[in-house]
C-alpha cells in the first residue's frame, strides 16, 4: 500500500521536471528556429541597394538559393574582385559580391574562372531551363574581349549582363568639360588591378603603377575590356554645346572597370548592379 | 526493435532502453565479475593506479582538426590549390567535395541539381561512410574544437558551482533538422547557413574575420553560462546528417563490457553520452557493442577509460586480418 501512496508524488515532481524540460526545449526550438528567418528582413529590404554579382549568376533569387557559400569563385579571382557577404546579409551570408569601385572585374580570367570553379551552377554559363532571363538581361551576341580580339575565338561565354554603366555624375566628367587627365587615377593608395594589353596580356598590375597623360580623359572607354560597349560621342549640353560624352552601348556587360578607373571624385560612371538593357 | 534500429532512435531523441535479454554469456561475465566484491574492487584500484592518463586520441585528433582547416587556408593563401574553398563545399586537387548538409540545404531551396553538385555529394558520402559519419564533427567542424575549449571553461564554472547545466530534450535537434529542411523547402533559401558556426567559421578563418563571428561568439556563451554544449547536441543539422551516414559505418568505438568497471568516467567527458548508456552497469546485453551512430568518434572516452574497455574498432577487420 504504501508504494502506490508514495508513487503518484515522485512521478509528479518527476513529471513536473519533465514538463519543465519540454517548455525550455519547446523555447530553444523557437529561439533558433526563428534566428535565421532573422536573415530574411535584409534579402526582402526594399531600400537595400542590389549587389553587383560574378559574372553567368543566377537572378537574385535563384542565386541565393544556389550559392552555397564556399567561395571557390573568390580563390580563382586573379584581381580578387568578389568578396563574400557577411552576416548583415542574411540569407546572403558568404555569397559573392563584386565592389566595382574597389575591385571590378576586369576579365583578365579570359575564360570566366568564377564559372568554372562555382560548384552548384549559381554562376553558370547556361542557365537551366526554368530560369527565365529577364527582359534585356541577356545579351544581344556573345561579348567579344579586346584582349581576344584577334584570337580565333574572340568572345567569352556569357549570356546575360551582370548589370548596366551609367553615366551618373555627368557634371564631374572631364571629357565632358573638355579636360584631359594626367597622372594616377584614383591616387598613389589605390590597391585595385587592371590588365593592360600593352603592359602584359597575362598579367593584371596595380592601377597606381599605369599613370596616364591624357589630352582628353576617356579612361572608360579606353580601360573598358570589351569590345563596342562604350564610347565617346559628341552630345549637345543644355547650351546646344556639343561635348564628347561617355555613351554606354548595348554590349555593355556591366563588369565595373569604367567605374573603378574613373577619375572623379566620386565616378562619374558607376554600375547599376542587376540592371538591363533599355534601349 | 533491433539494435540498430533502438540505436538510430536514441540519435534522433528517444531515451536508450534497457535490455529485453543479456547473452548468457554477458551473464556469465557480470556474475564472474561481482562474485568477491572485495576482489573486485582490488582490481579496481589496481587499474585506476596503471593507468596513465592519456590524451593520446585528443590529441591526435586535434592535430587533424587544425590540419584540415589549416590545409584550406594555405591552400588560399599561398595559392597552392590542394583544398579550395570552404567546408560547405571544395576541392580537393581538383576533386569535388561537398558538405552533406549544405548540399541539402540547397537541392532543398533550388530545386536543382547541378552534376558536380551530385558528384561532390556522393564523394563525401562514400567518405565520411567509410570515416564514420560524425568523425566530421569531432575530427574536422572547427566549431567543435572550439565549444571544445569552452566546455571547459563552463565545467569549470559549474564546479565552482556558479552555473548549472541547462539539459534540452535531444530529440530538439531532429525537429531543428526537419525545420530547417522546411525552412529552405518552403522559403528558397539557404536559412540554415546565415546561423551555421561551421560555415561561418571556415569562411572566417579563410576569407578574413567578419561580425558573423559575433554570432558563434554569442553561442559560445550561451553554452558556457547556460547548457554545455547545447548547439552540437541539440541544434546542429549537420551533426545529425552525419550521424545518418555514419549508422552504416564500419569504423566506430567498441565497448568491451567484461573490462569494465561501470564507473561512468566515460559518459562524463562525452559530448553525447546517451550513446555510452551500454557502459552502466546491466545495460550490455552482447559481449562486444559498437556505440551508435551519433557518436562522434572523439577518442575522449577511449582516452579516460581505464581498462581498454573501449576501443577504436573497425567492423569486419579483425575478421579480414
């Protein structure tokens, strides 16, 4: 008798130690299953401004569900342009991301390493089938590299744009008030690299060690890696004064160097990440 | 149930159970064993006295831990190209190698695979098959070594007995794994990986530090101030999907009951003793039981044990030699 009286009060301390570890088991779950849908609030934020991705990735979406955040396309990089996100990214935590202004991707890969080394196909030089490209993201014909231009295969194998140049700060470009420039673009400090055809085809050097002496300053045009994407045109001003003005041309692939070698303070011509081609 | 099957269960979350039927055998060996308890305690002592404390497989274990993470980071660093990229997922000369559950993570919110996708994957599938599927949480998740180091900070602090440990219910981690499969399911994102310390980890020590280590910072005080532990026990996915190909696996610890003791020292050092549950006293029913799949192949209990009663074991080996 005396074990059935004593038996319903151990197992309900034992129940009531039971109960409490199933509530604190239940708040652990919440706490870290809700966590992470933290990383949801930047990727949905409508004022954050859209990355400047590798070269062949996926729309926005697609490629954040298909990076899986090892950075083999950062260690291929021969200039290092693609850094990862950090964690202020959510749910873009480690995926790549170009900083034209710092970096930009100059193609002195020739082959688009980052494609290559990506290993789920979030940079891809074909897209799968339901991956609908969107309108005037892809690109009208193959791009051709003047650094290929006179191999037999001139082009890279790319299908769609990473983004779009524009010339932003019209007021701060030197060709456009008629200047030339002379010396180091972007100053003694400046550590980012670009592929100079008549330096060495194989090898990017820093831009501080290319000064230029430039009677009127095309650097966009003149650094630009492709062929026919950009170039100067006289345009009438406001005045009706024709100026010679950098004009971004539908082969434009939106790779950055313009950007990164512009002189002013801040780039007259900067990317728009993601964009497309309006004609 | 079988064996196996109770075993698979424990990992998921079910309390081990007590033996239905001990070999007769067993029964032979425990009666033998308890017959003079004077002696018994004799030969206690007496193995306690021999016994050199060792860090022979900690150690060793390290090495390889360090090893690994270091072989990615020269590899970027020096540009040697052995080991390119992070844990989620590299190459090794050249070989596809992908982490099982990054993998998942994104045929999950993808839904699409790719073929050097399902060649990494099944690689290191084969791999960490024949390795013992969590040996990849002990022997190479960076996050590992460092809960490591700050367990004993909070071991310390609960000797001192200014925290307590917070015991969670195990099963959680088999909901946080069903969740985060849903998760990136239904989402298309890879939500698992904004949290992961092994991802962020590798990506830090790799790519240079970033304020996602403020994250793995804070786990580490959630488990030395709250519950030891708590993230390879009760969280991580990784760990479980490890533990799922390492049920098949042929290298695993085994537990030798007639050199034992019962006195526990194992279960105390390990990060999942439910797994040494066989190590009490009536609960072996066979001569000889390799541990389940969620342990992690550590070598701590191998290390603290006494008498040799646990050992590294190859399933089939000694058949073969």
């Amino acid at each position: 008798m005396s074990t059935t009286q004593t038996k319903p009060a151990m197992s309900l301390e034992k129940a009531q130690k039971a109960r409490r570890k199933f509530l604190q088991s239940l708040g652990l779950t919440v706490t870290f299953a809700g966590i992470p849908l933290l990383g949801f609030i930047p990727v949905a934020a409508a004022n954050r401004p859209p990355r400047l991705r590798p070269p062949g990735a996926l729309n926005e979406r697609d490629f954040l569900a298909s990076c899986i955040k090892c950075g083999q396309c950062v260690q291929v990089c021969p200039v290092q342009a693609i850094k990862l996100a950090d964690i202020v990214d959510g749910f873009g935590i480690g995926v790549p991301h170009i900083d034209a202004r710092t970096q930009a991707c100059d193609f002195s890969c020739d082959a688009v390493q980052c494609i290559l080394a990506c290993p789920t196909g979030a940079l891809t030089y074909t897209a799968p089938d339901f991956h609908a490209p969107r309108a005037g993201a892809s690109l009208a014909a193959a791009p051709i590299l003047k650094a290929k231009a006179n191999d037999p295969e001139p082009t890279l194998n790319l299908k769609e744009r990473m983004g779009v140049a524009r010339l932003a700060r019209p007021e701060s470009c030197l060709a456009i008030q008629g200047k030339g420039f002379k010396g180091q673009t972007r100053g003694p400090a400046f550590k980012g690299e670009l592929r100079y055809l008549e330096v060495d085809r194989r090898k990017p050097i820093a831009v501080r060690n290319h000064p230029y002496d430039l009677e009127l300053c095309d650097l966009c045009v003149r650094e630009c890696p492709l062929m026919d994407a950009i170039e100067l045109r006289p345009v009438k001003d406001a005045h009706g004064v024709e100026r010679m003005t950098p004009t971004v041309l539908e082969p434009c692939i939106g790779c950055g160097v313009c950007e990164m070698v512009c002189p002013a303070k801040p780039a007259a011509i900067v990317i728009d990440p993601q964009a497309v081609w309006k004609a | 149930m079988s064996r196996f099957a109770d075993l698979f269960m424990g990992m998921l979350g079910a309390a081990p159970k007590k033996p239905e039927k001990v070999s007769e055998k067993v029964q032979k060996i425990m009666f033998l064993k308890y017959e003079d308890k004077d002696r018994f305690i004799k030969e206690k002592l007496h193995a306690r006295e021999h016994h050199k404390t060792s860090h022979k497989w900690r150690n060793r274990r390290w090495a390889v831990l360090i090893a690994a993470n270091l072989l990615f980071v020269v590899s970027f660093w020096l540009d040697i190209q052995l080991l390119e990229g992070a844990l989620t997922a590299s190459r090794f000369i050249g070989f596809h190698l992908i982490d099982l559950n990054s993998a998942l993570q994104v045929m999950l919110a993808h839904k699409h695979i790719i073929v050097n996708l399902f060649i990494g994957t099944a690689t290191v599938f084969v791999l960490w098959v024949l390795l013992g599927g969590r040996t990849f949480c002990s022997w190479v998740c960076p996050y590992h070594l460092l809960a490591e180091w700050f367990e004993a900070l909070h071991l310390k602090l609960v000797e001192k007995k200014i925290v307590t440990d917070h015991e969670f219910h195990r099963g959680a981690r088999t909901v946080f794994w069903v969740l985060f499969a849903l998760m990136a399911l239904v989402t298309g994102y890879t939500v698992f990986e904004t949290i992961s310390p092994t991802g962020i980890l590798s990506r830090a020590l790799i790519y240079g530090p970033g304020l996602a280590l403020g994250w793995v910072f804070l786990l580490l005080l959630f488990e030395v101030f709250w519950s030891r532990r708590a993230w390879c026990r009760y969280v991580c996915p990784i760990g479980l999907t490890y533990g799922v190909v390492g049920s098949i696996s042929p290298l695993r610890i085994q537990y030798t009951v007639e050199h034992c003791f019962h006195e526990g020292d194992c279960r105390k050092v390990c990060l999942v003793p439910h797994v040494l549950d066989v190590t009490i006293k009536n609960r072996a029913a066979e001569e000889h039981l390799s541990l389940g799949p969620d342990c992690t192949r550590c070598g701590l209990c191998v290390d603290v044990c006494p008498t040799g009663a646990l050992r590294f074991n190859i399933k089939g080996l000694s058949r073969l030699l």
